[in-house]
C-alpha cells in the first residue's frame, strides 16, 4: 500500500533500524526493488530524484508506483534531494509523492531553515513529510584538512536548533558518506561520534544518503563484464550497522543499483550478441536489483518488519 513515511520511519526509530530508499528511474528497477521488498516482507521507500523526473516524467514514474503499492507492503513515494524550491512547491502541489526532501544543504544555516521551513509549512498542509538537510553531503576525502572537512559536516550544535525553526519530520546529515561509486581512496571513515551527538540532539529520524557499499563480489563481477571501476570503493557493512546503532533510520541507495544493472546488461549483451529482445537483457538487471536490494534489507534490519 502507498504510505507516508511517517510510521515506517516513526517504527525504525523505536526499534533502532532503518529503512531502504531505492532511486528509480525506469519499471524495471521498481520491478526489481518490490520483488526484494515483497520477498523480504519490508517496507520500502522508493524516490524519484530530480534528474529521474527529467529523465522519465513524474506522471510516467507515479503511475508505475501506484501499480506497485498494491502489493502487501508499505510502500513511501519520495522526492529526493528537491534543491529548486519552484520544484519542491510544484511537486508537493501535484500531490503524487507522500513526502519530499527539500535540500538547502547549499545554503547558510539562516536561508537554509527558513527556505526549509517555508516548504514544510505548504507541505504539512497537504500531510506531506518532509525531510530536509544539514551540512553538505561531500566525502571526507574531498576536503584538505580536518578543519575544512569539519566545516562541511552537520554541526551537532546546530541540529536542535534547525529542527525547531523548521519543523522538518526527518534530517540528512553529513557525517562523511558522498554520493557516487567512488566515496573513499581507501576504507570507509564515518564520523560516528558525531553522528551520535547528532542524535543525542533530536528526536526527529536521520537520513544516511551515499550509502552504497560497492559490494566486492558486485564490483569484481562488474569489472569482469567490462566495466570500469576498479577505484570504486563505497560504506562497509560494518560501518552501515554502525551507523544504525547511532541512529539512521532511512539509508538512500542508488550506486549499488545502477552498478547491478549495468553489470547484468553488460552480461547479457555480450553473453547473446545475436539477440535484439530488450526483454532478456532487462530482466537478468532486473533480477540483479532485486539480489543487492535483498542483502540491503537484511542489513538495515527492515527484513521482516512490514
Ligand atoms: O543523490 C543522488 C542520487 O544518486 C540521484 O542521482 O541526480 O543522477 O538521479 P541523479
Ligand atoms: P549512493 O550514490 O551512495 O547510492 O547514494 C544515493 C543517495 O544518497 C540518493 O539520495
Ligand atoms: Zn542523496
């Protein structure tokens, strides 16, 4: 069934796991996102980025969701990282998501909230939720020094005080995760202690975005069939439990998915050079998807919890 997040975010805090958010940009990766959920009894976030609505239209990717949600699961419909605000209000006008992510992380903290709060205030009044962001989500390794790295990650003395002013239902935090196949030069470095002084300051559930893991065996199988990315490296297993144990509710998964996709593809190109049926490429991608987002389920602790 189509859901707020609310209460699959409000059940994720109480029992100190979190729930999966999967970008979608196409029926098969829905597809292959519902049949882990359903086989794995979780609820599921599914979000549109903004790209993903240039790219396939909001009415096309709706529509496929609804069809979707019909199955025995909670199923959220999420915008994520809405940076244009004109979007953001547009999107919550059209009434298709059941919560949006306004994303003012680009801002100073003073814009920021009342951007955020502004957005809340026309989202609430449509019961719509809404996660906003603080701090910017760039990895550690992008930044010179400890200072310059520190600058960019949420300030725990910040958080009460950006909550109350917006009224936002979740926050983003950057404690050291980037978007992309290559987040680390090598293992991956959370800031957990401050990820646990962030949620000693709210109550609010937080968001781990970039938090694909680039999973040896799917990084090996990928180069393998052909694709370049030998310097992937993404967030360990260790440090997503880790993470969990601090207090992320909602994990944003993207990268993992498009490598599965790709690497099934390129597979099954190369496998049947003779064939020109887009059915038997796209279903072994498929099923792919559905692999990596079963083992994600399992790891956030959301198996079982629909
Ligand atoms: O957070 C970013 C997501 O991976 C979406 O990426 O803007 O290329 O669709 P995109
Ligand atoms: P990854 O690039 O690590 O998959 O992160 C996705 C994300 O945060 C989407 O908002
Ligand atoms: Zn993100």
């Amino acid at each position: 069934m189509l859901v707020s997040p609310k209460k699959m975010l409000a059940d994720a805090h109480r029992g100190w796991y979190a729930i999966g958010a999967f970008n979608i940009n196409n029926l098969e990766l829905v597809q292959g996102i519902m049949e882990a959920a359903i086989m794995e009894k979780s609820p599921v976030i599914l979000q549109t980025s903004e790209g993903a609505i240039d790219y396939a239209g909001i009415e096309f990717l709706s529509a496929i969701v609804r069809v979707a949600a019909k199955a025995k699961v909670p199923v959220a419909f999420h915008l994520d990282h809405g940076k244009n605000e004109r979007l953001v209000r547009s999107m919550i006008k059209l009434g298709l998501h059941t919560s949006v992510m306004f994303d003012g992380s680009s801002l100073p903290f003073p814009q920021n909230s009342r951007a955020t709060r502004a957005i809340v205030q026309l989202a609430h009044r449509r019961r719509i939720f809404v996660e906003a962001e603080l701090g910017a989500i760039a990895g550690i390794e992008d930044f010179v020094s400890v200072s310059e790295r520190d600058a960019h990650l949420t300030s725990p003395k910040q958080v009460a005080e950006f909550v109350k002013r917006t009224g936002c239902d979740a926050l983003a935090v950057a404690i050291g995760t980037s978007h992309g196949a290559y987040k680390f030069k090598e293992s991956s470095r959370l800031d957990l202690k401050r990820l646990r002084e962030i949620k000693d300051a709210t109550n609010v559930p937080l968001v781990l975005h970039g938090a694909s893991g680039v999973p040896l065996w799917l990084k090996r199988r990928s180069i393998n069939a052909g694709s370049h990315i030998e310097d992937a490296s993404g967030v360990s297993d260790e440090h997503i439990k880790k993470a969990i144990k601090a207090g992320i509710n909602k994990i944003n998964v993207d990268t993992d998915l498009r490598i599965a996709f790709t690497t099934a593809l390129r597979e099954a190109l190369a496998t049947d050079t003779k064939n020109i049926d887009p059915r038997k490429y796209l279903a072994p991608a498929r099923d792919l998807v559905t692999k990596v987002v079963r083992e994600k389920m399992r790891l956030f602790g959301c198996a079982g919890k629909a």
